[in-house]
C-alpha cells in the first residue's frame, strides 16, 4: 500500500505537499537568507505579518524551534515565563526553555477548556524579590489540544500579563484552525500577544517551516537565539514558496477538516464500545476498551493509520483524508468492534 492509500490519522504533521505546492518550491527565487537576500521568504514574512497585522516575522525550520527563540528573546537567564501544564513548549519541547535558555518555567493546570484560570496567573506572578526568578512572560496555545481558547479569555489574559509588566506568547501552531473555527476573523486569534508562532506543516500542509511574528525589534532580536539554535537557513526559499502556497490556498479548506473530525466522531459514536470526546476543530479523542489491544494492527490491515496514547485515541484529520477516507475509517472500527458490548 502507497502512501497517499493510506488514511493518516495520526497527525496533521503527515500531509505531503501537493503538485501544487512542489511546482512553487520548483519555481521559487532563493538567495542566501543568513543575509537577509531570500526573496521568497521576505515575501512570506512579510505577507504573514501583514495579514495578521504584525511588523515583522522570521521564518524558522519547526515550530519548537520558533518558540524557543521567542521564549529567549522574551526572557533572559534566570528570568520565568508563565505557562499550562498540557502546553507543547513546556510538554512536548523537551524542556528546551531551561536546557537552552535558562528560562525556568512556571506551569499552571489547564482548565478543561485550555485556558489557566486567570487567577492562577495572577497568584504566580512573583514580587521583585531576590528570592524569586523575574517573571517575564506568560505564554498561552491555541488551539491547545485542537480546542479554540476563548478569545474573551485571550484579551483578559493578555491584558492581566501586560498590566503586570510581563510580555505574552501565543504559540499558535494551529493559529488558522481557530481562527477559522471562529468564523475567519484572522488577526482576532492573535490579539493581545506581543509575538505569535504559526506552523505551517501542520493543517496547512507544507513540508516544514514556521513563522514568528511580532514587532520589528523584537524580530530583530530573535535572529540571534535563531542563529545560536542553527535555525538560520541559506537558500530557504525553497520551503517559504510552500508555506506561500498554503496560505493561499489551504486556510479557508481547514473548515473541511473541521467538517470531517465531526463527520468521524458522529460515526464513531455510533459505535457502542466507544466513548468519543470532541472534536475540537480537527481533532477528537476516542477511549477504546482495555482488551482491544489488536485495534492498531487491525487498523492498519485496513489501510488506517492511528495513534494510541493508551487508552485513549487521538484521532486527526487534514488535508490528505477526505470524506471517503473518513466513512472507510468508520468502517473499519465498526469491523473491528462488531458483536462487543456497549462502553461502561
Ligand atoms: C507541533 C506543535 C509545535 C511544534 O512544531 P514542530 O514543527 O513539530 O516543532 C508547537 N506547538 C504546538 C501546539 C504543536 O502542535
């Protein structure tokens, strides 16, 4: 079985580029972006700004990346930023804030929605005191395990942190997600953050590469953790025509996946074995029962690729599975879990 047979539900990280996409990464003008020559990826910096009513971007190969380099030019030795306990930078980034930055973190719960309550952020802010690290950030996600923050909640947050004397942080990954979960207001997602990092190699479907945004001399100061954390690439252009590509092309299109993460959870819900959360825009967690432990292999079998975070599934669409991909993906769980009783 190809590739493009398979249903891909692990990740919206799995997307390949299309034969759209790969003739602009063809046909893309490159210079040396060290220097600052790139046109292609000046345009798309400067294009991503613009659109989302910043000065200035920097474009890096990863979106772990991007956000280290914006913690570090947030925050210096010893200084603290802010930020949930299920939140990527401090989960899922293995611990690039502290190793490489010496910025120690302060993680707060997560409320069921994804927010941190606003008095937890207000109660860890430290006083200037010898004793305590300089609190200099709080960063937010969003969507944060597919779910849209609240953008009441992001203006009261943000205005907290800044009455404070702290920056704010918006790692925003799936930035285009919410903001077209949320009717498609774009520059409304990324009120009140000083600096943003949007993926493009998630939802939107190019190969690699993430832009920070903000203003011009915070991206000013960000080129140097970029060129100490070897982000700073030569001919980049290459892959700034994807990410060109796909802000032009694959934005308005998430609300297809959006369509088809509500399309797979209805279907499975029909499915008594199983319990179904979600979706959040393109995402819905599925807990299966405890002795299903031949489901992945069978799945596979069937062409349908999942990733399990036992007990519970986290399923993801995108832009390389459609509706058919996605009654084919229904399917095969109700083959598979054809004759068990229903979920306790
Ligand atoms: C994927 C992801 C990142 C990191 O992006 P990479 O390009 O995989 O390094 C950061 N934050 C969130 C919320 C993500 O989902």
């Amino acid at each position: 079985m190809s590739n493009s047979d398979l249903i891909d539900l692990r990740s919206d990280t799995v997307t390949r580029p299309s034969a759209g996409m790969r003739r602009a990464m063809y046909e893309a003008d490159v210079g040396d972006d060290v220097f600052g020559d790139d046109p292609t990826v000046n345009r798309l910096q400067a294009v991503l700004a613009e659109r989302l009513g910043y000065e200035a971007g920097l474009f890096m190969p990863s979106g772990t990346q991007s956000n280290l380099v914006a913690l570090m030019t947030h925050c210096q030795r010893g200084d603290e930023y802010i930020v949930g306990q299920d939140a990527h930078t401090y989960r899922y980034e293995a611990g690039g804030a502290a190793v490489l930055g010496s910025i120690q973190p302060q993680p707060l719960d997560n409320a069921a929605d994804g927010t941190i309550p606003l008095e937890r952020i207000a109660a860890a802010i430290k006083p200037d005191d010898p004793h305590f690290a300089r609190t200099r950030l709080l960063a937010l996600e969003n969507t944060i395990g597919g779910k849209v923050l609240p953008l009441d909640y992001c203006a009261q947050a943000t205005a907290l942190a800044h009455a404070r004397g702290l920056g704010t942080h918006l790692d925003g990954a799936r930035y285009f997600n919410a903001a077209v979960a949320l009717g498609g207001d774009e520059r409304r997602v990324a009120a009140g953050f000083d600096s943003v990092s949007i993926c493009l190699s998630k939802g939107l479907g190019a190969p690699a590469g993430t832009v920070l945004l903000g203003a011009k001399e915070f991206i000013a100061a960000a080129r140097r953790p970029r060129k100490m954390l070897g982000g700073a690439m030569r001919q980049a252009g290459i892959l700034a025509a994807a990410g060109l590509y796909a802000l032009e092309h694959n934005v308005a299109r998430l609300a297809e996946d959006h369509a088809n993460a509500q399309r797979l959870a209805d279907g499975l819900r029909a499915i008594d074995a199983l319990k179904v959360e979600g979706p959040y825009t393109n995402m819905l967690f599925v807990t299966v029962p405890a002795d299903c432990a031949g489901l992945g292999a069978f799945l596979r079998g069937r062409g349908i690729l999942t990733l399990a975070r036992s007990p519970t599934l986290r399923l993801v669409t995108h832009l390389d599975v459609d509706a058919g991909g996605i009654d084919r993906a229904i399917a095969a769980f109700g083959a598979f879990f054809a004759g068990w009783a229903r979920h306790g």
